[in-house]
C-alpha cells in the first residue's frame, strides 16, 4: 500500500493529503471584542509537487485579485493537482474593511516584510504572512491593481535577471512582462531572499472589477500552474500569447495644474514627441501639450481629470520594438474576453 503524502501544516492546522481547507489565519485585532484573520484556502495534492501561494489585495482597496482567487479555486483542474496551492485572497483584512491601502499605522504592508513578531502592527502582519505562508512555499504570486483612481494595462513585474522567476513570468502570458527592481520590504524582494521565485502581476484599477484583468489573472495562474507540473496541459490549455520583455519604463508627470484630456488608451504605442494629452484651467486657457520623452506602449495612467504639478500622469514601458508589442496586446486582449476587439479595452471615466 502506498504511503500518502504527510498533511500540510498551516497555523497548527493539518491539511491531510487529497483534501482541501478553508481556515483562518489569526492576525492582531484591534482589541479583546475585535479579532481578525487572513482567510487561506489550501488544496494539499496526491501527490508530491511544488507550494504555489498565491495572494491578494496586500494592499487592501487592490481586489481584482479577489475575484481571480474566487474563480480559480471553482476550476475543476484544481480536484486533482499535484503538490499544494494556498490561496489568500485578502491578506491586508483592516484596509479591506476600510477601502484603503494601507494598515491602521498608516503603514504600507509591502514595505514591512519580513516583519516582527514584537514590532509594529504592519510588521507583525507582515511575520505571520511571511511565517505561515511564504516559508512553506516554493514559488508565488501576488495580485495587485493601479493604485486608487490609477488604471494598469495587465502586466507582470518579476526579477528576469532570476531564472526561476523568468520561467515564471513568461508562463503567465501576459504580452508586457516589466523587470522590475527589488523594493525593500517588499513580499517580492523577501520571497527571492528566501530562493522563492515569485511574480506580481498588474492590471486595473483599485477598488473595481475589471473582466479583462480577471480573466487574464486566472488563466495567467493556471499558465503558472502547468510549467511547475501541477496540473497537465491536457486541463488547460494556455493561449499562445507572444510574452515581450521591457527592461525599463518612465512616469510622465503633470507639468503644470489643471484639468487633463488625455488622448490615449492603456496599451496604445506612444511616440517620442509625440502629445499624449493636455492640461488646462478651467476656462481652457494657459492649454499645454503632455509630450512623451520615449517611445513606447502606455502601461499605466491617471483616470483623474484634476491633476497638480508634478502628479503621475502616465507610464510608459520602453521597448526594442514598440510596435511588435502592440500587436501582442492586441492579440492578448483577443485571447481572454471572447468577442473583446482591441479598441474596446474599457477606457478610465
């Protein structure tokens, strides 16, 4: 008789071989009447295989990723997969609560890593996360949006300059793929310090669904999920979407205060020289051009029409060959929504 894999131990909560669970994580509560947890599902395989963790809304107003955990863990592929999946769909509980990104110490979680048992509320958060979940995976994924009224094109960020990481990023499919410098206190830069590769993928906007974004996230994870060898390609099919590295990109800030038209759409090529919008007053006067200073494809902007000087306005990825990239999106957003032309990309309001 074969022996069956050990059960997985998360919280002092075993999760026997063949099964799955849904548990709560505790966190500090903000008192005695208030506890709080981190909700986890755990799908522990058959068979031996890699820890994948995937999570979401660490920053606690980024909930596309919420949805793409929901769906993903409805997948059918999922019944019979090899080694363990760990999802966290809402790993910072307070700013979900409060439709905000950050801890009620104002601190940024995805700067606290790898925390403290004894230290500040974000640190401790911070060390359950990175005790409970990190350490007991071998690969990750974190789901992210733009920030607060900032809209994303999908994308991945990873160290590409990482051979673990690059398989991962590639695996995803999304057609912009940005390598991206360590952040310290990142969950990213914590996870590569412990020699788990891990990616992070953007798309949208905070506190909104975006179809797109979703679809792309789930297929994206189950992309993963097939390289690693935890679900065949015979249960999933990744779409042939062509993967185009960027290795730098460029934030385009307001010049002056006003009021912004911008004239382009997330994902569209941008010229250098070229107008990407306008800023004026009120009355329309005192107008001035927004110009690009590099060539390249829109990754990321503003859906604020009221902007001061010095504001974010719009990123912008820079590649060996823009236009190439342009029609990778294209074929990208054909991919993931049946029936999406590319000019339907929802524009910001």
């Amino acid at each position: 008789m074969t022996k069956k894999r050990d059960g997985f131990v998360i919280a002092d909560m075993v999760i026997e071989a063949g099964t799955r669970k849904t548990l709560s994580l505790p966190v500090p509560g903000q008192s005695a009447y208030t506890p709080l947890s981190m909700p986890v599902h755990v799908i522990h395989g058959d068979e031996d295989g890699p820890v994948l963790f995937v999570s979401a809304a660490i920053h606690g107003d980024e909930i596309n990723g919420i949805e793409i955990i929901r769906q993903l863990l409805q997948l059918p592929q999922l019944d019979n997969i090899k080694g363990t999946l760990i999802c966290i769909p809402i790993v910072n509980v307070y700013g979900f609560f409060n439709f905000t990104r950050y801890l009620p110490d104002r601190r940024d979680l995805n700067r606290s890593f790898p925390g403290a048992k004894h230290g500040s509320l974000a640190a401790r958060v911070a060390h359950v996360f990175a005790t409970e979940i990190v350490m007991k995976a071998t690969h990750g994924i974190d789901l992210h949006t733009g920030a607060n009224n900032r809209t994303n094109l999908p994308h991945v960020r990873a160290n590409l300059d990482d051979k673990g990481c690059e398989q991962l990023a590639r695996a995803f499919g999304t057609p912009v793929t940005v390598n991206a410098n360590m952040r310290d206190g990142s969950l990213r830069q914590y996870a590569l310090e412990q020699n788990i590769p891990m990616l992070l993928y953007e798309a949208g906007e905070a506190l909104r669904f975006d179809d797109l974004s979703i679809n792309a996230g789930v297929n994206g994870v189950m992309n993963v999920m097939c390289v690693l060898g935890m679900i065949e390609y015979t249960e999933h099919e990744p779409p042939d979407v062509p993967v185009v590295e960027a290795r730098t990109s460029t934030w385009i800030r307001a010049p002056l205060s006003g009021l912004l038209r911008g004239d382009f759409e997330l994902g569209g090529r941008v010229k250098k020289g070229e107008s990407l919008g306008k800023i004026a007053d009120a009355l329309g006067e005192n107008e001035m051009d927004i110009i690009s200073p590099v060539t390249g494809i829109l990754l990321g902007q503003t859906n604020l029409p009221v902007v001061n000087e010095g504001d974010a306005l719009f990123h912008v990825a820079r590649f060996a060959d823009s236009e190439s990239v342009e029609d990778a999106i294209e074929t990208f957003q054909d991919a993931h929504i049946e029936g999406l032309k590319s000019d339907d990309y929802p524009e910001p309001n």
